[in-house]
C-alpha cells in the first residue's frame, strides 16, 4: 500500500513502509491560500526549479536505514506548448512500488508524445496538473490520462475559493469531464483494490474551507 497526502498545490507525500517522499514541495508564502510547510521526510524530488515546486530546504532529511521502496523512472517534458521556449523544462517521475506505479506529471505543458505515453501506460495513480495557464488545461490533461491509460488520477495545480493562483482554472473544469469522481480527505491509500476513477484529495496544508 502507498499512502499519497495531499499538501497543496503539487507536493504530495508519498508513505510506504516506513519511507517517506515528498514531491514538489512550494516556498512558504508562494502560493496563495496555503499554509506553511514543516516536513521530515526521508526523500525529496522537484520537478523544476520555481519557487512553488522547488523549496527542497523545507524538507528535514531524516537519516535512516531504510530503504526506498521504490524503483524511480524520470523523464523531461517541457513546461509549456513551445518545446520549453516559454518556461523550460519539468520532469515527470514514475515511483514503482513493486507493483503499484505513482506518477507525479510535475508542470507539464503539453500533450503526451507516443514514447512518453508508453513509459506511462497503465500507471496506477497519475498526480495531474489540470489548471491550465502554466500547466495544461483540464481537457488537455483529460486526454494525458487517456493517453497513458492511467487508472486513478489525483488532480492537483488548480484553483479553488481559497488557494491557487488567480490565473489557472478551477477544478471542476477537470471533474466535470468525468463521471466517476470522489471526494475524500487529504490522503488516498492507495492499493490494487482502489477503485478507479477521478480520486479529489483536500489539499492538507489549505488555510480556509476550499470548497
């Protein structure tokens, strides 16, 4: 089982025996409408380096003996719809956990191209940007999904009545695409019995009621 808590905006952190990782985590004060980030971790991975996916040094590296529970594969993408002329380049991370495969898509700005979306294919559970503005929007991200055959998708980088940036769209431009969603509380256990579909986590580190 893999424990995926939502902090807020694109970090996420994962928990599986013991281990924890913490993905994208956001500079205090850089997004609005969220608190800010005290973390101990055993791990942590940026997807680039702005400040609200880049503040590795909030993260206290815990020393342990043990080991990642994870086999990682990365790749690049650019962060816009120009080949990265815009805004540079993301990395998208898939986290294997001997069986259940997390893939964090960072700020990805474009659609899949046929490599990448085999690298992905089937993927467990797909943390996806769906704001648009920086990342893709919600129908472009809809058909990353698709492409990849994702079977759960956590979205995240969007706005609500309290956090996100004013510029990126809210997130029922994403849900209302889908049939199957579920709201839940800030962290999804995320196992091979989790049923499939849109999985909406409350972003833990939220100052205010977001919807």
């Amino acid at each position: 089982m893999v424990n995926i808590t939502y902090l807020g905006h694109a970090c996420f952190l994962l928990e599986s025996e013991g281990y924890r990782t913490v993905l994208d985590p956001y500079e205090n004060g850089s997004v609005p409408g969220l608190g800010d980030l005290t973390l101990a971790a055993e791990a942590v991975y940026c997807s680039h380096a702005h400040g609200d996916h880049n503040a590795a040094h909030l993260v206290r590296q815990t020393r342990t003996a043990l080991r990642a529970p994870y086999t990682l594969t990365e790749f690049q993408a650019p962060h816009d719809d120009a080949g990265g002329k815009k805004r540079g380049m993301t990395t998208v991370r898939i986290f294997d956990f001997g069986g259940l495969r997390v893939a964090h898509m960072g700020d990805i700005g474009r659609l899949l191209t046929p490599e990448e979306a085999e690298k992905l294919r089937g993927v467990d559970c797909m943390l996806l940007p769906v704001g648009g503005f920086f990342t893709v929007d919600a129908a472009h991200a809809a058909q990353i999904a698709k492409q990849a055959g994702a079977k759960r998708i956590v979205p995240m980088h969007y706005r609500t009545k309290t956090t996100g940036f004013p510029v990126i769209g809210k997130l029922e431009l994403f849900t209302r695409l889908y049939e199957n969603v579920s709201y839940e509380g800030d962290t999804l256990p995320l196992t091979q019995d989790t049923p499939a579909g849109v999985h909406v986590l409350k972003q833990k580190m939220a100052k205010g009621e977001e919807r």
